[in-house]
C-alpha cells in the first residue's frame, strides 16, 4: 500500500508499532462510555423496586429523570472546554469519582430530594465528564483517514452496554437488592474507568510520540522520496487525507468563531432535528404499540431488538461515513429511519408482528448509521484544540432538540388521541435534517480518498 508522507521527514526506515495506538484508544473509550451510559440505562430498571420501596408518585420519581437529561445537556460544553484546557487524565478521573459517588449516595437514600440532587444533578455533571463529547473529541484527535469508524465503534457503546449490562444490574436487583446494586454500580464506575483512563488514554498522539501519520503506517515501510512503499508488497493503492478548503481547515476554531459560522448552525440545526425527530417516536413507541393491541412482550422484545440492531447500524454508519462520505450516509440513515416510520404506521394498521419487528431492524439502522456521523462531521469541520468546547454546544442543540420532541410526542397526542401527528412531524424534520447537512457539508473541507495507483 503506497502513502504521500507530507511531513517532511528524510528517506530511510520508518518503524511503527503493529497496532496503532489509536485502536487503543479507541478500547478504552468504548469500555468507558458503556460503563458510564449505564447510569441512565439502568434507571428504568431501579424504578420499579424504588417506587415499591418508598411509595412515591410515578410522576415525582421520574422528574430526576428530567433533571439529569437537562443538566447533561447543559454540562456538555463545559465538559469538551475542561478537555481541551486539561485533557482527560485529568478531568475525566474527576467525572469518574463524582458518578461513582453519586451512586453510592443512592444506595443510601432515603428521600425524594436526595433522588433529584444525587441523580439529577452530581450524577449528570460527573457522568458529562465521561460521556460522548469528551470520547468523541479524544479519538478524533486520534483519527482523520478512519475517524468515522472509530467514532462508530466508540458510539456503539451505549448499545453493548445496554445489551450486556443491563441484564447484569437487573439480576443484582433480584439477588441483593436495588441498593446493594447502586453500591456495586457506584464502585465499578469509580475504579473501572479511573483505572483504564490513567494507564492507557491519551488525549493526542504527540503524547505517546507519535503523530496522526502513523495512523497509517502499521509495519516497517521504506520511504523513498515523498512516497512511501510497505516493504516486499508492489504498491497499488494510496489513501490521501485531502484539505479541500485550506483556509477553513487551518483555521483555529473557538466557540466564538464557530458560532459566527452558518456550517455551525446548520451542524446544530441537524444534530436537534434528528433528535427531535427520534424522540418523537421512542418515548411513545411502547404506547403505541401496546394502544394498537400489541402484547407487553411484543412492545419490550421490539424495544430489545431495536437496542441490538442500534449497535450493527452504528458500526455500519461509520464505516460508510469514510467511504461515501457524511452527507451521503447521513441522508441514506435518514431515509431508512423514515423507512422504518412507515412500516410503524402500517404496523398500526394491520397487526402484525413480522412488520413490527421489520419496523424495529429499520429503525435500529437508521438512528445508529446517523450518530457517528454526526460526530464525524463535527470534527471534520471544527477540529482543533477547542473542538471539545465547540462540540459540547453542538450536542446541546441535540439534548434541546430530543427534550422538544419528547414534548411534542405527549402534546400532539393529547390534542388528537392518535400518533399520525407525529410520524409526520417527526418524518419532517428528519427529512429537514438531511437537507440541512448538505448545507454543512463537512465534506467540502477535507476528505480522505483512496487512489487506485498505475
């Protein structure tokens, strides 16, 4: 495989290590933000065995729910600045003892208020400092020519985690109780992560010393000129990362600066209709189902298997995401996710399980292919030293945008007494937010492209 080596350095041998740090990285951030997402995850699973403890009111329990869902929104950027001022072994440890603690505050609760203030609120603030944006703004660091499959799979945590954690907290409920499990939840999110985060990750390549280059170069290469050749293999292919506009990639974007953008803009208006658009459907999806004749098995299996396939959809998302391109794969996710809104309609319509769970395989895709990408096209046109700043407000737009939908679901629900207000809606904006990514079109500033060689 051939490479244009652009860094200057001299003809002669180049040694790089057989695994490229980055997939180390990249472990690590993927084992922390399983960890870490359990906290929300898990919070349906708690709920029942707390409300039987204490006897409190559905609605009033649930509130810490809310609380957490807008703090984490908020703390977001605040989360990327403290990255990119500190980098992660220092904050990230901090966000680690602050979940954990937290957790071990529930286990010990005995009023409502200390639901809202340690879950709600200390949960939230510690669980931000862990949670996407500083995942995503490391391996970005880490990654151009394979940003979007190495976000992809650091995204597709949360789905594991649910997958296989999950089932784990809820036999600790049964066997020793929902504080015992809180306890137990709290200690491994405190040592887990601190543990892993103070040996292995790194916020940049140049502290290891290495450089994004080697992100390429896996064994021993000879370079001879500008063009560097894998040893004893006829070169074929080489894989440029190409700046297409110069003067925007080398610009050293702060929050101030982006917000001035339309690309910024039209980045933040995508990531909140998306959310929008989901929301829209997911906290009303059991309802429906189970509204239309559905059975509780039918409408939690669809659930289940929906969480699965997120996992297969968020892989595939970033992998196409570097070789179609973002605005290809994310109007390609987004067509699928209408797809499967269709097939949620006609589900309502003819009974039938084949279509529900057909439903769910589409839907499943098409809100996993769209994370990565998202993620990617972020840091494809904001990276830098800030881009952890610069993202966390980005993905607030998306927390603003899922807590509007979620609202919208409940309000146009109550004005017609049926869910056809909201495919629409929800098909809508998504249809808009596929339109508003080629207005970004992050793929107009750099691009990686492999070269069939002569």
């Amino acid at each position: 495989m051939q490479w244009i080596e652009h860094n200057g350095q001299q003809a002669g041998d180049v040694v790089a290590p057989p695994v490229y740090y980055g997939w180390v990285i990249v472990a690590v951030c993927f084992t922390v933000l399983a960890l870490i997402s359990l906290i929300i995850s898990s919070f349906t699973l708690f709920y029942v065995p707390v409300l039987q403890n204490f006897n409190w009111s559905r609605a009033s329990t649930a509130i810490a729910m809310s609380i957490y869902l807008v703090l984490s929104g908020v703390a977001a950027p605040f989360a990327g600045g403290l990255i990119d001022r500190f980098g992660p072994r220092r904050v990230m440890p901090v966000g680690a003892l602050v979940a954990g603690g937290a957790l071990l505050w529930l286990s010990r609760s005995t009023a409502l208020w200390h639901f809202y203030v340690a879950f709600g609120v200390v949960a939230a603030i510690g669980s931000a400092m862990l949670h996407i944006v500083p995942v995503t703004t490391i391996v970005s660091n880490w990654f151009v020519r394979h940003r979007g499959t190495a976000i992809g799979i650091v995204t597709a945590a949360p789905g594991a985690g649910q997958l296989i954690l999950l089932p784990v907290t809820q036999s600790l409920i049964n066997r020793i109780g929902w504080r015992a499990t809180y306890l137990v939840l709290g200690a491994a999110i405190l040592i887990i992560p601190t543990v892993l985060i103070l040996l292995f990750l790194y916020s940049r390549p140049s502290e290891r010393g290495l450089s994004i280059e080697d992100e390429t170069r896996t064994r021993k290469h000879k370079m001879t000129g500008s063009v560097m050749i894998e040893d004893g293999q006829k070169a074929k292919r080489r894989t440029d990362l190409v700046i297409l506009d110069k003067g925007w990639a080398e610009t050293e974007w702060t929050i101030v600066k982006a917000i001035r953008t339309f690309r910024f803009w039209a980045l933040t208006l995508v990531m909140g209709m998306f959310a929008a658009g989901f929301f829209l459907i997911s906290v009303h999806l059991v309802a429906y189902l189970t509204d239309k004749g559905y059975s509780s098995i039918v409408a939690a299996s669809v659930v289940g298997l929906q969480g699965f396939i997120n996992i297969v959809g968020t892989l595939l998302g970033g992998f196409l995401g570097d070789r179609l391109g973002r605005e290809k794969t994310l109007t390609l996710s987004i067509a699928i996710f209408i797809g499967s809104i269709v097939l949620l309609n006609v589900g309502g319509l003819i009974i039938s399980s084949a279509i529900i769970y057909a439903f769910a395989v589409l839907y499943g895709v098409g809100y996993g292919m769209a994370f990565p990408v998202l993620m990617a096209s972020a840091a494809d046109l904001f990276q830098g030293r800030h881009f952890g700043s610069v993202l966390g407000v980005i993905v607030l737009g998306g927390y603003l945008g899922g807590a509007l939908g979620a609202w919208m679901g409940g309000y146009f629900f109550d004005l017609t007494q049926a869910y056809r207000v909201n495919f629409m809606v929800a098909a809508l904006v998504m249809f808009v937010s596929a339109v508003f990514i080629w207005k970004a079109r992050p793929g107009q500033v750099r691009i990686v492209r492999t070269v069939r060689m002569v």
